[in-house]
C-alpha cells in the first residue's frame, strides 16, 4: 500500500516511516491511468504529500505487471526524499513512546548549526491540502453528496460514484448550504483538529438547523470535527493509531473488524453530549473509533471504511449512508444506528460448553502429516485445560509430546479409526470432540462416525467446524458449486469415478489437465498429463488411494498464494498470515520454497485474494482455522481457488511461527464459542487476538527432502509430497532469510552456493530436490533474469534476489582475507552469508572471518516477533537474529540455561527428539532455571512461545550457536 499511503493528503508535512518488509516491491502503476471520472485509478491524490519516507530496505527494480517505474524514480520525479537501510523497528520503538519532530539530511551533517524544527502541527495543514475550487464528479448522480475536503482521498469519491451519487467536493472552509445537496460528508486530513474551528462552526450552523434535517456522515479527521461540533473534546494521542490491522468493535453488536487508519488525535468518550452515542471502540486501546447521534442522521468514525491501503471489511457504512440520503431525499426519516445493527446483526450457534472432550491426534508420523500436529493438538489441549476441561486424547504415536504425561487428562494409544474411537467415546463419555488438530487422519475418521451416526448415538458434539462444512470442502465437486455460489471461481474441473470418465472429462476441459484424489493427504496420486496416456496411468494409481478423482485445468506457471484464515461462531474473520510460494503452482506447496510476508503482490491482489478469503469461509461456516490456496494469474487480477483446508495444517504450523500468532491454541477456544476480541493476544499480553499480525521481517520456508536414501527413487518435485520436513528462517531481508533457511535444511551447505551443481536447463524446467542451486549456477554462468523466468516460471523479484546474491558471491571472490574491508563484511552479513561461506569465497577459514568480525564489531542483533512490529511494547520471548538494525530489542541478564533443538525432520531424526528437547526444558523449569531453547523447525513444540523462558529461532551452527553464548552470556549448554 505505500504508493496509496504516500499519495494520502494526510501524511501532509509528515515523514512516513513504514515497516513492512516488501517497499518497493511491485513498483508504482502509472500515474496517467484515469478512470471514466478523470480520478486517477491506483493513487489517492494527484501528488505525494508525504515529506519523506523512511524504510529498511527498498526495491530498486520492479517486475509487477502493472509497474510503470521503481518507487525511487517515482519519488525522485516528485522531489521527495527517501531514506533506506534504517532499522525501522528501533525507530518505531522510540516513537511509540511519543512521535518526534525530525528531518533527513543528505550527505554529513554541515558544521554550523542546523535551523531549529518547526512543527507542521502549527500550521493550517488542511487549508493546504484541500482544493480552491468546487470539484463535480459524476453529474448524473441519483443523489447530490457535498464533500467538505480536509484532505479527501480519491477512493472516498469511488465509494459514492460506484452507488450512484453526485459529488460536490468543496473547498474545507466552504459553508454548506442544506438546500445545495442530500448528504454531507467531511472528509478525513492531516494535523490538529483544533485548527480547523471554522469546519466546526459551518457544522453546528447545519446542525442547529432542525428545519432542514439532513444525513451526516465523517471520517478520521471528519470524525473528530463533526465530534467537536456536538460538543464532544479531542485530544492529542501518545502515539495514535496507523496501520491496516487496528481492530474495532461495534458497541451494540460486538462484532470486530480489521481497519486502515492514520491519525494521532482522538475523541475524548466521557464529553459525549446528551443524544449521541459510541459507535465504535479500538479493541487495543480502548480509544474511540466512532458516534453515531441516537435519532438524527449524524454518525462519524474514526478508521477509514473505504481503505486503500487496508481492508475494506467495513466500506458498507458508504451503503448505510448513501440509503439514508435517499430516505432523507423522499421525505422517509430513518435511524442510521438501527440501520448500522440490522446489517451487522449476527445469530451464532453455540453448543453447551463441554465437560470433557475428546481429541484425535494424527497418529504415525508419514509424508505429509508429521509433528506439526503433535503442536497443533499439544496447543489444544493446553487450551482445554485453561477453560477448566477435562481432555482425552487418542494417539497412537509414542514419540509425541501431546501423549507425555503432564498434557492430556487420559491418553489412549489406539488407531484413530472408526471402531477404536467409537469403544472410547462409549467408554468415556465425552460431550464434545475436537476433529481438526489431528490432520486428514483424524478429518476422514470423524467423516466416518458421522456418517455412521456415532456422534448422535453417544450425544457427542462435534466442536468448531460443522462437519458438513468439513465434507463440503474436501468433496471436490460440492465444493465446486458451493464456490461458484457465491460468484468466486475454481479452475475448471471435474470430478469422476472411473479412469473412462477421467479421459473424457480431460477432453471438455483440455490437455495439459491435473488429476488428484479427493480427500487424500499432501497431493497423494496427483500429477500433470499433457495426453490420454499420461493420465490413464495417473488415473489407476490415484482411483487406488480414493474413490473420487479430480481433473482440474492446469495452471502451471501461475503464482500459488495462501490465507490462513480464523472465524470465531459470532462471525469475526481476521487473516492471519499470507503466504507466497516462490515456486510457481505445479509444485504442491509443501514441496515448495514459501515466504511471508507475499512479496510480489499489490495491495490491491493483496486485498482481493483476502476479501475472497473471509467471503469464502463465512460461505462454508468454518469456525475456528482454515488455509485457502489460490492460484494467481502473473499478468492479471484473475485468480482461482485451489481448495481450502477446513483444518489445522502443515501450512498453519507455519502461519503460527512466522507470525508468532498462536493459531491452533486460539483455533481451540473458538470450538468452544469464545468470541475472537475475549481472548487475550498470548504474545503482547495486552492487545486481542482479534487482529492480523503486522511482520516487520522476511520468513522463508524450505523444505527437506531425504530421495539419495532411496535407490531409483525420482528426484523431480511436483504437486505430490515427497518431503520428509521443512525449516523456518527469518531474517529483515529475504536474502538473509533465504540464505539462513538453505543451511538450516542441510548442514553441509554453504547458502545460495553456486558450485553445488552444474547448470542443467531440463533441471531448471522440471524442478527437482536441487532445483535452486542449479539456479544459482546457472545465474554464475551469466543467465539472465528473464532467460530464468522462461525456464522456471518463478517470478523475476525473486529471480532478481536470488541474481543480488550471487552477484555479492563474486565480489567476494575477488578478495581475500588482506584486502577484505569492515563494509564488504558487512554488507555480506546483511546479505545472509555466513563466515564459512565467506571464507570459502576469499579462500580463508570460519574461524579466521568470525575473528575479523569481532575486530570489526560486526556482530548481530537480537529482535523480537511480537506480532505488533514494535508498534505496542511486548513480553515475547520469541526472537531472531539479523545483521539489518541497530540495536537490540532485549537486555541480556545472563544466567540462563541454553538447550539446543534437533533441527529438521529427517529420516531417522524426527519428533521423538523434540520429545527429547521439551521434556529437557520442562525438567529445566521445574528446577528453577530459565531456559533458551534454539530450533527452526515450525513443525515443532519445542518452538512454541510458552515451552521456553527465550526461544531462538535460528540456525543450530557453530557460528550461530555461539552468537547466540556471546550475547546471552547462559550458564550452561545442554546438546544432546
């Protein structure tokens, strides 16, 4: 969002610091491109009002379809100065504790004194921002609405034109007359609403005049003028609200919803004047979000309902607005507040809470269901317990930490099949069941029960997502009307029973087609045919696994995006987390490099994909955690949905560590209907879990494959898994984070090392185990970005950072250990090399180069993933380390115990040893000590937030590890 946030009148005179890891990204649309009203189509305003930005790492080449030019020559044909390479999140903590006066400087400071600050917010911001003339746009309206423009954004203007209405935008002095329009609206706008008392005296001259009554509506800075107008006072914030992710409740209905803001004043609730009412509250602070007068048609908020950037979850109060002109208009009065609930009311259906619940686990470890659902049902449990419910869990698999002593009340070590869980419910009696932390193992046995009437003979409920919506999902064919329903889109499929049908439902949709099994687990049987042949023996091997098969349209070579999506039974909805697979769709997303933040979509995508998101699982009626996959045209804004996991998975246990959002724990409290904004935010301790984490970092998900164990095995990667586990990195650039996560999956490798492999374009075309260092030798030998785009299909912005990498590898080749210099060092640590893989370039030793560093004072520093990027001070002990800052968020006290974690899953080395690791930490805490513990699997318990005093999540490497000693200074280390 930051060509809109930067063409936004109310970051006037301001300078924008913004903390999301991917500026720059998608470069700038064109500034030309207008719409049928002369509105220019992807800004906000004709200019950029900010005074300058502020970023820790900017794109310098933009490769989105819709990019004109890079947002350094946008800003640099603006005049506008840009800062980068600033740890943002070090500025944001010192802002949070009162925003500051500030300017850049280019080049050294000059030796005589610098002029003394002066303060925007003495000035008349908003008579600068607004317009000197009378604006009409869409003349032909059905209704006449007379926009006061304090700073008014282009998208506010879309709002009315796209419902039909006339718009009068006038200067923000100009004195309204009731019999020129139907409706008034005041817009939002930068600095003190103190200064604009003549927009105040024009409103109460409208309000006094009880003859002429007429709708009124504001926002953001209208919010708080049409406030000061009834009577209520402002007052200036420490450090106000700004972001895309500010949760607000509505007073009567309390439901909450996900807004875009920017300001740093607010309305003081206890000077509220007889007759009006709060509308709206921030669910963090607790400050006033909006009034709404009980009778007249006044009402006014404070976040922005038309968005860009932001959600768009609350755009229906234009509709309210606009109907109540129209009521207005034909002589018919309404009450605006009754209109507001009637839209917003909400019947949930909640089940009696249970005194016991039986949970399913996932059983033996396989392809594609591993420990992560150990995490995901070990955190439902501890939900349970906390809600005073006594738990009974079936698992099978003894080297889980879920099945430990300490967790569940009773554990059963049985099957998870029908049979088995019917002689348990009939032993214990459990009134609830929990079907969705124990994977597709536990999903298609509880299909079972239900179907054989089970649950209803023992009164069991099932809690959390109905199973009907669990059918409707996993049914391909259900799933495809119930999609088409709503006016979204699947690729065009078919599902069949029979390889006869397969070949002729191949033909209607035509060849290249992708067949899978229905309800079967991580892409078993699926794969691509391009003929008859192809998918002949694709058809026997998956009508083997299931009874349904699926024909899809293939899409390879589209971008694969995901939501993790939440909704509570009163019908909150938040995302979580989205994710990008750096892969192109034909790889099955657990066979493929994933990052998250996306980095390559606009706001725009971003925003459509995530409205598409919470339509669909409202549509379904999913209470508590879903995962939707779409697959994203790379030159346009059509889209289809892949499918969607009406359960925890592979996918959330990511979600979970890279937002640090602790999804199967909340997922578990909303089974038993508590309300998303009740439940407290685990990490901060002080905001609601009612939110969408803000990432100040790069997380890079890579999976590990074990194929040179099996002989003759292939080593092609496609949509069925073959990956025995995955690592997480995280790091304030994606190089950094990239580089970290191909360590973290094997030991022996350097980074993004360009003499693993030789280039091989079949390897390069057809992906394999490999695939990415080819790539890197491939762009050693002078391929080029677009040569690679053609090959792999895999988008040029990360084609360009993969090509940042190598290129710094030869830099470093050129040098050696003489002629190495403290910036060269440095910028390779920025860059996500280790010492090993530096010494390997200028033909040194790891310990030779960790030496030189120290000389340097190059060493790293410890951050935090609070879910808040520093906007709200947090008690996480969840941290990471990067070369890209400045300082640490933490102090270091020493006297801590350090255990260090088992890594990746491999064959022969997998949940038995987080097993290991808890039971360490949790003896550990019994005896009194404090404990680190330093781990990178997501997958895993031993990386929750609770299980440890500090959690590292980072590279178990000698180089690392005793980073890590030197700073923490622990009092012992326990490997094994």
């Amino acid at each position: 969002g930051y060509p809109e946030s930067l063409t936004d009148p109310s970051y006037h005179a301001q300078l924008l610091v913004l903390t999301y890891p991917l500026i720059g990204n998608y470069g700038v649309p064109d500034e030309n491109d207008r719409d049928e009203h002369g509105i220019s189509r992807w800004f906000e305003s004709d200019r950029i009002w900010a005074a300058g930005l502020i970023v820790g790492e900017v794109s310098k080449r933009a490769y989105h379809w819709r990019a004109k030019c890079s947002i350094g020559a946008w800003l640099a044909q603006h005049r506008v100065p840009g800062i980068c390479d600033i740890d943002t999140r070090a500025l944001t903590c010192r802002l949070r504790e009162g925003i500051t006066l500030g300017k850049i400087i280019q080049g050294l400071p000059p030796s005589t004194p610098l002029p003394p600050f002066t303060d925007p917010n003495l000035r008349n911001l908003v008579a600068e921002v607004s317009i000197k003339q009378p604006r009409v746009f869409n003349k032909n309206g059905e209704i006449t609405i007379l926009a006061i423009d304090c700073g008014s954004k282009y998208n506010q203007i879309r709002c009315f034109i796209k419902r039909n209405a006339k718009v009068v935008l006038v200067p923000w002095d100009y004195k309204p007359n009731p019999n020129e329009y139907d409706g008034l609206f005041i817009s939002n706008g930068p600095g003190d609403p103190e200064i604009c008392k003549k927009v105040v005296e024009n409103l109460q001259f409208v309000m006094k005049n009880q003859n002429i009554v007429k709708p009124i509506f504001g926002i953001c800075l209208g919010h708080q003028l049409l406030s000061t107008a009834a009577g209520c006072k402002t007052y200036k914030t420490k450090y106000g609200n700004r972001g895309h992710n500010l949760p607000c409740t509505h007073s009567s209905t309390g439901r909450c919803f996900m807004t875009s803001q920017n300001h740093g004043y607010a309305v003081d609730t206890d000077s509220l004047p007889e007759g009006w009412k709060v509308l709206f509250t921030n669910e963090n602070d607790k400050t006033n979000e909006g009034i709404i007068h009980k009778s007249a048609p006044y009402f006014s908020v404070q976040f922005h309902p038309e968005h860009t950037a932001g959600p768009t979850d609350l755009e229906f109060l234009f509709d309210i607005f606009v109907d109540a002109v129209k009521s207005y208009k034909n002589n018919v009065n309404c009450v605006i507040d009754e209109m507001i609930n009637e839209k917003l009311k909400f019947i949930p259906t909640i089940h009696d809470r249970p005194k016991k619940v039986l949970i399913l686990g996932s059983g033996g470890l396989s392809i594609g269901q591993a420990g992560e659902f150990d995490y995901s049902g070990s955190q439902g449990v501890k939900a349970m317990q906390e809600e005073k419910i006594l738990t009974v869990l079936i698992n099978p698999n003894i080297a889980t930490v879920q099945t430990s002593k300490g967790l569940a009340d009773k554990v059963y070590f049985l099957p998870i099949t029908p049979e088995y869980v019917e002689q348990v419910i009939k032993a214990e009696r459990p009134t609830g069941i929990l079907l969705t932390f124990g994977g597709q193992t536990a999903l298609n046995c509880g299909v079972e029960l239900q179907k054989s009437k089970i649950f209803e003979k023992y009164n069991v409920s099932v809690l959390g997502t109905p199973i009907q919506s669990i059918v409707d999902t996993e049914d391909r064919k259900i799933f495809a009307e119930k999609i088409n329903a709503i006016g979204e889109k699947v690729a065009p499929s078919a599902a069949v029973t029979s390889v006869e049908e397969a070949l002729e439902a191949a033909l209607q949709i035509g060849y290249p087609v992708m067949a899978r099994s229905a309800f079967s687990l991580g892409g078993l049987g699926s794969g691509f045919a391009n003929n008859e042949d192809e998918l002949k023996t694709l058809a026997h091997q998956a009508l083997s696994h299931s009874d349904q098969l699926v024909i899809d349209k293939s899409l390879k070579g589209w971008k694969e995006v995901e939501y993790e999506v939440v909704r509570d039974a009163y019908d909150n909805c938040i995302t979580v987390c989205n994710m990008e697979n750096v892969d192109p769709l034909g790889i099955h997303t657990g066979e493929s490099i994933v990052v998250a933040p996306s980095q390559t979509l606009s706001n725009r995508e971003y925003y459509m994909l995530r409205n598409t998101a919470i339509k669909v699982i409202r549509h379904f009626g999913i209470v508590g955690e879903c995962n939707i996959q779409y697959a994203l045209n790379p030159n346009s804004e059509e889209f289809y949905i892949i499918e969607v996991n009406a359960r925890l998975s592979r996918s959330s246990a990511l979600a979970s560590k890279a937002t640090g959002y602790p999804l199967a724990y909340v997922a578990a409290k909303l089974a038993l209907g508590i309300s998303l904004p009740v439940i407290k935010n685990s990490v901060t301790g002080v905001t609601t879990a009612c939110f969408e984490p803000s990432l100040d970092y790069c997380v890079v998900k890579i999976p590990r494959w074990d194929l040179a164990k099996f002989n003759k095995v292939s080593t092609k990667i496609g949509s069925s898994m073959k990956s025995v586990g995955e690592v997480m990195s995280i790091g304030r650039t994606f190089e950094e984070a990239f580089q970290k996560a191909l360590r973290m999956v094997d030991e022996n490798v350097n980074g993004f090392d360009p003499n693993i492999k030789k280039v091989n374009e079949n390897e390069l075309k057809e992906p394999t185990d490999k695939r990415m260092f080819v790539l890197a030798a491939a762009l050693k030998n002078g391929f080029s970005v677009e040569k690679l785009y053609e090959l792999t299909k895999i988008d040029k912005w990360f084609l360009e950072k993969f090509k940042n990498i190598i290129d710094y590898y030869k830099t470093l080749e050129k040098l050696d250990s003489g002629t190495i210099t403290s910036d060269i060092l440095k910028q390779a640590k920025k860059m996500g090399f280790s010492d090993k893989q530096i010494a390997s370039a200028i033909k040194s030793t790891e310990v030779a180069i960790r030496k030189l560093r120290e000389e340097f004072k190059i060493t790293p520093f410890v951050k935090q993933i609070d879910t808040v990027a520093a906007e709200w001070p947090a008690t996480t002990n969840y941290l990471y380390l990067t070369y890209n800052g400045s300082t640490h968020d933490i102090e270091f006290p020493g006297e801590f115990v350090m255990v260090l974690g088992s890594g990746v899953y491999r064959i022969g080395s997998s949940v038995e040893f987080d097993w290991c690791a808890v039971g360490c930490l949790r003896e550990l805490r019994n005896q009194g000590k404090k404990t680190i513990m330093i781990n990178y699997n997501p997958e895993t318990v031993s990386t929750d937030y609770d299980m440890s005093d500090r959690l590292y999540f980072e590279e178990i490497s000698f180089e690392v590890v005793m980073d890590i000693y030197d700073i923490e200074r622990p009092s012992g280390v326990i490997l094994s």
